[in-house]
C-alpha cells in the first residue's frame, strides 16, 4: 500500500481535513467489491459493471460516475500485407456490421456513450458526426462481394475485464456473417508493444486498444494517427493524413482549424477507418455512504486530496 499523511504547514492548498490517505492494491474487482461491502476500504476505482446496481441501490454504500475521455476501438493493421483489412471496403463493412449499443451493454453494462467520430466528445473541435452507422443488411453485401464468408480472422487485445467481454461481444457479431474471429488475450504492455511493433512483420491483423488524450485536439490525432505518431497501432502512413494534422497543429484562425479537425473526423472515421470508434466508457468509483471529495477526472487525472468521510 501507499500511505500519505497531511501536510499541516500547507499554504499552497487550504489543509484538508482528512489526516491520512491509504491506497491499497487489490486488482480483482470483486476482492474490491467485498473489501468495500466489508467495511475494509471506504473507496474502490473500477468496480466491475456487474456491481453497479448494488451500488446504486445500496442503502450503505453509493456509485459516483463520470463520462471518461477515453476512446474505446475496434483496430486493423494497415500494413499486413495478408491480411484482407488493407482493404478499406472489408474495413467499412465491419464498420457497418458492428452494433455498438449491444457492445455498450456486453462491456460496461451500458455505462458507456457510443461513438460516431474517432475524437472525443470534451475536446475542442470535437464535431458531432454521424458516422457509420449501423448497417447490417449493407455489410453483409460487402461481406458477399468480397467473398468473406468462412473467413478465419485473428484478434489480440490485453486482459482487461471489458476488452474481454468487448471481443467476445465481437466474435459473436461477426459470427452471424459468417466470419470467425479467433481471440489472444495478453498484458497490456506486452499488446502495446506488440502493435508498435513493425507491422508488416507483427502478425497482427485486427486489435481492441483505447486511446486517452488530454483536451489538446493535436494530440488526439497525432499519437495514434500520424505515422510518427508512437501509438500508430494501425500503421497509417498517409501523407495526406499527416499534412492535415500538421496543418491544423500551425492553423491561428480557429474557424479554419475547426473545418480541418472536422475534416479530419470525416475522413478518418468514414474513409480511412484505420480503427473503428465504439464508445467512450462512464468512469466509476464505488464509494460508502459519507464520502465525498473524490473527483473522477474525464482524462483518468483523478483527485483525492479532499476526499473525507463524513460519520
């Protein structure tokens, strides 16, 4: 555990009232869970969405949310060249073929908001666009055209409890067109370096990742979709690509840089579809009754310095 006690000469901030902070290590949500119910933690990040109901409906306890910042995806790599995702009609028809609401309900138990722009809601420059919306009639077209049923495609994704259950959810959609996806779960740090590894070599065809970028719309796009980008998990190389993202970081004119982040959305979302936006998860903590001063933070920048509970 880490343990941090009160500052009492602080005169950068006012001294809270809580003497002693205490944060504890426990990775199983459930462990968590019973820690809490048993009187052992007075707060737990991360409660599983199964728990959710408790929570709210407990008469000792409470569940505390926010809409995270975090982009949750559907990836391809680009730059396999066996792989029949370099086709960007085959990445458009997963697209289409994907029912993000039911993943929603099958990953956070609906606690979540489904994604039609590749760039977070709280952002500035954010433009609400339609998308690609669900289209399973269309996709099975393009299924047929290119001859995708009986298809075997191989997906890795960390260990994560709701990459896991957004997989499964995606096996089973892709299952009804006739396409089997066959699942690696891994660490995350193993599955980051994995995918920045190089992609024509890595094996790796289709991927689940987030990506979490502060309120800066450059970052938004330059980490994970330039092609200098170190989080370019898809390998985009489009010098096109890259001329608007470096164009719109110089732009002054906030009209214009507004059109080209608006055009960058468009193309990526709806054109290039290097990955596929499925939702920006809600943010949780379970909590007792009492606490209060625990401020969950859209970027994952979460606070506690006045958290206390009040008896």
């Amino acid at each position: 555990y880490v343990s941090l006690k009160r500052f009492e000469d602080s005169t950068l901030y006012p001294v809270p009232n809580t003497q002693r902070l205490k944060f504890r290590m426990i990775p199983e949500a459930s462990a968590r869970m019973i820690a809490l119910e048993n009187g052992e933690v007075d707060v737990i990040m991360s409660p599983s969405a199964t728990d959710y109901a408790r929570l709210s409906e407990s008469d000792d306890l409470q569940l505390l949310t926010e809409t995270g910042r975090t982009q949750h995806f559907v990836g391809f790599n680009l730059q396999n060249p066996d792989f029949i995702g370099t086709n960007p009609e085959f990445r458009k028809a997963v697209a289409m073929a994907i029912n993000k609401e039911e993943m929603v309900i099958a990953a956070w138990d609906g606690y979540a908001q489904v994604s039609t722009s590749m760039m977070c809601r709280d952002m500035g420059y954010y433009a609400d666009i339609k998308g690609i919306p669900y289209d399973p009639e269309g996709a099975q077209a393009i299924f047929d055209k290119l001859n995708c049923s009986g298809m075997t495609i191989h997906l890795v994704t960390s260990d994560a409890s709701h990459r896991v259950k957004m997989a499964e959810n995606f096996q089973s959609q892709m299952a009804k067109y006739g396409i089997t996806i066959t699942v690696e779960y891994m660490q995350n740090s193993a599955l980051t370096e994995l995918n920045t590894s190089d992609g024509t070599t890595s094996g790796v065809e289709m991927y689940i990742a987030s990506w979490t970028p502060g309120k800066n719309a450059d970052y938004m796009f330059r980490n994970p979709i330039h092609s200098q980008g170190g989080r370019n998990y898809s390998h985009l190389s489009d010098p096109e690509i890259d001329a608007l993202i470096d164009a719109a970081a110089g732009e002054t004119d906030t009209a214009k840089r507004a059109e080209m982040y608006l055009e960058l959305q468009e193309k990526l979302t709806c054109d290039i579809i290097p990955w596929i936006p499925i939702a920006q998860n809600t943010l949780t903590l379970g909590a007792a009754k009492g606490v209060t001063g625990a401020l969950l933070h859209p970027g994952l920048v979460h606070q506690f310095k006045n958290v206390e509970r009040l008896i």
